[in-house]
C-alpha cells in the first residue's frame, strides 16, 4: 500500500498540474462518448468492420479507425459450416470426457475474476482440443494476426520489439454461455495488469506521455516496452505481450445473447490513469483496482467511460473480434438468447522474448495435455480422448507452439 502513496506521489509530479492533465482527459474522452452515442442513436456501425477477403486491399481509412476505436471485427475469416462442425466437435469432446464432472471437482482454482461483480463466467478450462487447435493454427488466423500486428509501431531507436508476421500462439480457454444464463457476466475491466499499470517501471514509460501532460503524443499502438512490463503473479493474469485480445465466434450471436461489450476508445486507460491521482481518491488506492486481479473500470470512479460502453454487433460463425489490451470491455450478464453463445478465445502475441520465453513453459504444458501457464493447473485434459498431441500438429502449428524453431 505504501507503494502505491509513493507511486501516486512520482506520477504526479511528472504533470505541472495533474487536475488540469485529467480535465484535459476527460474533455477527449467526453467528445469521443458523444461520437460513440450519437453512432449508436442513429444505429450506425460504431466497431469498424472489414471482411477476410478485403485484408489486402487498401485498409488505409478502416486502420485509422481501429487505432481510434482500439477494436476491430473481421468477418468471415471461416466458412460458416466448418465453425459450426468446430462447435459441434468441441461440444463432443467436452461431453465425451465427461469434463462437467471434472470441473465441479476442481471448481475454485480459477479466482482472477472474483471481484468482478458478475462472478465466474462460462469458460471452459479447454485448451487443447482440435476444435481450438484448428482455428488457432489456420493459415486464415495467420494472415488476420499479421494484419492486426502490423498496425502496431514494433521498432523503434533502441530496438524491434517484435516481429508481426511471425506469430506465437497463446492457447486461452472457450466461452459456452447457455441460453438463459442470467449470472455469469464479467464486469468492466482490463487484462494484462491492473495495478502494475501505474507501478510497473515499463508501464510508467508506455504511459509517460499521460501523466507529463503530453496526452495528445501519446500513442496507444507505439509497442515500445509493452513487451518488458512485468506483471505482479496470479493464477491467472497474462504474461504474454498481446497486440489484440480476441475472439472467433462458434456460434451466431448479438446484443444481449451473453456476448462482449467494449468501451471503443484506444486512449481510455488515460482516463483509468489519471482519474486515480486526483484527491478523491483515498492515497492508498486505485479507484478499486487490485493487484493479481483484473483492471476495475466501475461507477464510483468512472461513471463517464461507462456511458460509452456498448455490445458488440451481432456476429456470425467464422467473425472474429479484437480489441487492444488497454482497451476496456465487459461481458453481458444475461443471456436472453435462445442458443448457445460460444467463442473460442485466440488472442494475437507476436514474436518477442517475453512471449518467446511464455510458449516455451507453454509448450511443456501442452505435451503433457496440462494447462497452459497462465491459467489455474486444473490440468482437465491430460487423459481426455481427442486432446490434440504434437503428430496432429502442422509445421505453422510447431512454430507457432514454439516446438520448433521460425525460421
Ligand atoms: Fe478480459
């Protein structure tokens, strides 16, 4: 707690004044809130959008887009039959190895999410089955990954921070939310660190700009030190470097059908950032984020980035979403749908160390069928019947599992 007095106190001082630097915020942010609500009252597209087929057409004016926004949908990446046969195919195998009794045996490793006030969502500790393991390793995945990388600025004076066109894949979980599900949405918030977002040495670089009233300079896609930020250890909070989190929808799905909402301003974290310096807030606190927990976007600190909050469109088996690490989202609490509404989560980490050095860890875990790192050992697959194993695997899949080496 100490620490985050200190903290408070060096940030601070980088602005000449810190209540004119979060005004200056806020006025950007209310003007972007106004733009999103005004899209939505008129019923227009507020998430830029792009089909597969036109990612090598001229992107210029969608990328300015995305880099405001911070998210993007690209649709169609897969056929439409083929998802659903993938749905259909983790459904068996989730079935056939019996993976509802396993997981109520183990239930309460997995606590990343428990001070979100929605509680536990619907996410399946899977990650090694064919179903994932063909999405996550398609060529269609590869070229989305290097289009999503490249709007990123990955070198600069001192070094390349990674390298977009060569792609290391993080195996994450599955969401199977059930029609009528009403308990088990996940709150506002924000991956990849919470509190280290003020602590960390990298961060304080990434985000100088904000605090030292240089809001205007600061480029939320320049990647320079997002690949040294060192994250406080949890059971569940990413060490990789992720240029986009995202998803491939399995199943058809829109608003209030369970799915994500996202706040869609790339700049947001500014107003997290800065909005936890002013004297309101106890010295001893961040607006209610916590370390090993997720970033807390709530009521009491942010009312005004909440208005903004927004369901994602409806989206079809094969469309996949993406949204920036910094980027604040959200998952409905009620399903009122009447299907299953089911993703696949395969965010986007480019070659660097950092995520280098995490596949390695990783690839053990998946020879042994375990789970990844990252997430809670509930170590579910080891036995299960159908799990991908490394002679399933394609030369793209073992260089992108980091079994062996890209080049
Ligand atoms: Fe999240």
């Amino acid at each position: 707690m100490d620490k985050i007095i200190q903290v408070k106190e060096i940030l601070r001082k980088k602005s000449k004044n810190y209540n004119n630097n979060f005004q200056n915020i806020e006025d950007f942010i209310k003007k972007e809130i106004y733009e999103i609500k005004k899209l939505k009252q008129n019923s227009e597209n507020i998430i830029p959008e792009i089909s597969f087929d036109k990612l090598s057409n001229d992107t210029h004016s969608i990328v300015k887009l995305i880099k405001k926004r911070g998210c993007v949908i690209i649709r169609d990446v897969f056929d439409d039959n083929r998802v659903l046969e993938l749905d259909k195919s983790l459904e068996n195998y989730i079935i056939q190895n019996n993976y509802y009794e396993h997981q109520k045996k183990k239930v309460g490793l997995d606590n990343y999410f428990s001070d979100l006030k929605s509680g536990k969502p619907q996410i399946y500790g899977l990650y090694w089955s064919n179903s994932q393991s063909e999405i996550r390793h398609s060529e269609e995945m590869q070229t989305v990954k290097a289009f999503l990388n490249n709007l990123w600025i990955y070198e600069n004076d001192e070094y390349k921070v990674f390298d977009p066109n060569r792609e290391l894949c993080y195996a994450d979980r599955v969401r199977r939310r059930e029609p009528g599900d009403n308990s088990l949405g996940l709150s506002p918030h924000c991956d990849a660190g919470s509190v280290e977002r003020w602590t960390d040495p990298s961060y304080q670089i990434i985000y100088n700009n904000i605090f030292s009233d240089n809001f205007n300079n600061y480029d939320p896609f320049n990647a320079k030190y997002r690949d040294r930020t060192i994250e406080f250890e949890s059971p569940a909070v990413a060490h990789v470097f992720r240029t986009f989190q995202g998803w491939t929808a399995l199943t058809e799905q829109g608003p209030k059908d369970g799915t994500l909402q996202l706040i869609p301003i790339a700049k947001a974290m500014a107003y997290v950032l800065t909005r936890a310096l002013l004297d309101d807030v106890p010295e001893n606190e961040l607006c209610g984020s916590k370390v090993g927990k997720a970033l807390s976007v709530n009521e009491t600190y942010h009312s005004l980035l909440l208005e903004g909050l927004i369901s994602i469109p409806k989206m079809y088996p094969g469309d996949t979403i993406w949204w920036h690490p910094d980027v604040i989202h959200a998952v409905e609490d009620i399903h009122l749908g009447k299907n299953y509404s089911n993703v696949i989560y395969v965010g986007s980490t480019p070659y660097c160390k950092k995520n280098l050095d995490y596949i390695k860890n990783q690839s053990k875990k998946f020879l042994d069928g375990k789970s990844p790192p990252d997430f809670a050992a509930e170590d579910f697959e080891v036995n299960y019947k159908g799990r991908v194993t490394e002679k399933d695997l394609s030369l793209l899949a073992k260089k992108q599992l980091g079994l062996i080496d890209w080049n």
